[in-house]
C-alpha cells in the first residue's frame, strides 16, 4: 500500500492550494483519513481528518480556511486551503487507516509535500 501525496508549492499569503492524497494497492477498506504537518523545529500536528463517513474534524488554527473531503471511490482525500497565512508553511503528510485484507486497519503515512506561504 502507497499513499501519493501532491499539490503543494510556493503562495502569496492570502492565496489558495489543493493538496491530494490517493491510496493505491491492495486495499480492502479505510477508515479515517487525514493531513497533518510539521513545520521546522516543530512538532506534527493534526490539520484536518475525516471518517470514511465523512464526519470532519480540524484543527482550530485552520477552521473556517481549510477543508477537507474524500472520493471513497478514488481512495483519494483532499484539503483545500484558503486564505493561506505564513505560518501555515510547513511540510503536509497525508494519512490514512488501511485494512488490506481481513486482518486489522493499519495506519499509512504519504510522503509529505512542502507547503510555503509567503507574506
């Protein structure tokens, strides 16, 4: 199982970005998704997640500019954030719980793709 993270780069404060996240390979079901980030020195923290369901939790720090949503169908989550401030930049690692076969949900990890917000 692969978790393909993109849509980061380089944006003005004030602008916009969409990142993406597809799960790919052998994959029975998941369970909850979601965008964490860690930016330099820091600590990762949770940003935003949702339940295969659909039910939305997110972090105070983006609540009113970040949204997250899912394609169950394309084993795809997404965050689009608006009105992107300079201390959003950090690197944005997507995640999600995977049941591969009958066994338990495991936890898989993206890559990680760089946010930068410039002022």
């Amino acid at each position: 199982v692969q978790l393909q993270a993109c849509g980061g780069g380089l944006v003005q404060a004030g602008g916009s970005l969409r990142l993406s996240c597809t799960a790919s390979g052998r994959i029975f079901s998941i369970n909850d998704m979601g965008w964490y980030r860690q930016a330099p020195g820091e600590q990762r923290e949770l940003v935003a997640d949702i339940t295969s369901g659909g039910r939305t939790n997110s972090a105070d720090s983006v609540k009113g500019r970040f949204t997250i949503s899912r394609d169950n169908a394309k084993n795809t989550v997404y965050l689009q954030m608006n009105s992107l401030k300079p201390e959003d930049t950090a690197v944005y690692y997507c995640n999600a719980d995977i049941r591969t076969g009958l066994g338990a949900f495991i936890l898989y990890w993206g890559q990680g793709t760089q946010v930068t917000v410039s002022s």
